[in-house]
C-alpha cells in the first residue's frame, strides 16, 4: 500500500529539486529509456531510511562530479508501481530492490547498485561509488 | 529524510546473511532478531549443493547483485543460527 502523498513529496522533491526527472508511467519510462544512446541513470528511490536516507542525498553530490550521465531520472518504488515494474524490466537482470541505481550506456547497463550496496553507507560513500562508476563509464554532461 | 523503522535493532531494514550450521543459508531483509528467531522479509534461501552452488558460491552471487526474494517472510531458529552478517559487507568477487 502506497504511504500518504504528503509523506513522500519531499523524497520525490530531493531529487526533482536537482533537476532529475520523475517518470510516473511505463510510458515516460518507455520514452526516457527508450533512448538508446548515451548514458543515463535510473534512480529506483524508496521511503526506506535504511538506505534511500543516504542514497538520495548520495546521487545529488555524485551529480556534482565533473562527470555525469547525460541524462538522470527516477521511479519512486512503492508509489508509482506502474513506473516501477517498466523501469525494472529494463535492468531484469537484476533482483529488484529499492533504492538502487542503474547506469545505462547506449542502452545496456554498466553499473548496477543494489539495496543492500547502499545500506548502512553515508551519502559521501554512495556519491564516491557512483562518481567512479560516472568516471569510467561517462562523459562531462548536464544532468536533466 | 529520516527512517519511518521502529526500533527493532541495529539491523532492522538491513540485509543480511543469516547461515545455519546445517546446510541451508538465508538472505533477506531483516525483520528482527529476537531470542527465539531471526525474523527476515522477502529472503531467499539456498541448500548447500543445490544447483551445483556451495552456500558460499550463493553468497557472493548475492553480494554481487542482490537476491531474488522468494520467501515473503522466514523465522530462522535461533537454535540453527550460526551467523548473521551484513550482505553489503561480504567482499565481492
């Protein structure tokens, strides 16, 4: 069951407020990751405090880093379900969890975070992951 | 953004690595440890040997991707435990 809007507007908020876009349908994840080319990161962001707490603030300083994604988005697990499930289907590969992280490269992922690589990690832990993960795998870009 | 986690211990909401002394092994996010049980949510769980895989080869696959949660809930005996550790600290490789 969804948690009350107003609970989570401010976890959505962390990351739009940094100019990631929020995909609330399998349509708007089929247009963003529909894009083949370049590189771009999916946020699966979570009302967890375990790990989401660190992961959020975690991608804001990792998207401080000279290099970046070309483009940046994110499906809010537990709120948007349809989101969800289509995002997922695009890293099936991988066990579905929430938060988790994964960077795409003219369509295939190259670096997948899951839950539990999150856990128990300060934002600058999961920012210095995902930089190096932005290092070998992108370019300098603007996020959006 | 703080947690919305009563206090239910220092690995509430954590996923760990709960191994048996028998042969079984289990991966899930944890519920709670209380004195009779270890309680995890959507766990998985792996019989040494089964498929081909040590309880060890399972481990690192998990600690390499994740889990694919097949038990929505598990009570681990306490009596059974002989480990609880954090699957994000299991070295990868």
């Amino acid at each position: 069951m969804p948690y009350p809007e107003e609970l989570v507007k401010p976890m959505r908020e962390e990351l739009t407020g940094i100019g990631v876009k929020e995909l609330k349908d399998a349509a708007e994840v089929d247009a963003f990751l529909g894009v083949k080319s370049g590189t771009a990161l999916v946020v699966v962001n979570s009302v967890c405090g375990c790990a989401a707490g660190a992961a959020r603030p975690g991608v804001a300083l990792a998207l401080k880093h000279a290099s970046k994604p070309d483009r940046v988005a994110t499906v809010f697990a537990g709120q948007d379900t349809e989101a969800v499930a289509k995002a997922r289907g695009y890293f099936a590969d991988f066990p579905p969890s929430s938060p988790s992280l994964a960077l795409f490269k003219d369509g295939q992922v190259v670096h997948f975070v899951p839950r539990h690589a999150i856990e128990g990690k300060t934002p600058q832990q999961v920012a210095a992951e995902l930089s190096a993960a932005f290092d070998k795998h992108c370019g300098k870009a603007a996020t959006g | 953004m703080g947690t919305f986690h009563s206090d239910k211990g220092d690995l509430h909401g954590i996923t760990v690595v709960v191994d048996t002394s028998g042969k079984q092994v289990f991966i899930g996010r944890c519920e709670e440890v209380t004195p009779v049980a270890v309680i995890l949510n959507d766990a998985e769980s792996h019989e040494e040997g089964s498929e081909g895989k040590s309880k060890d080869d399972f481990i690192r696959r998990a600690a390499q991707i994740g889990i694919w949660p097949k038990l929505a809930r598990v009570a681990v005996p306490r009596g059974e435990v002989a480990s609880i550790r954090r699957l994000g600290e299991i070295p990868l490789g």
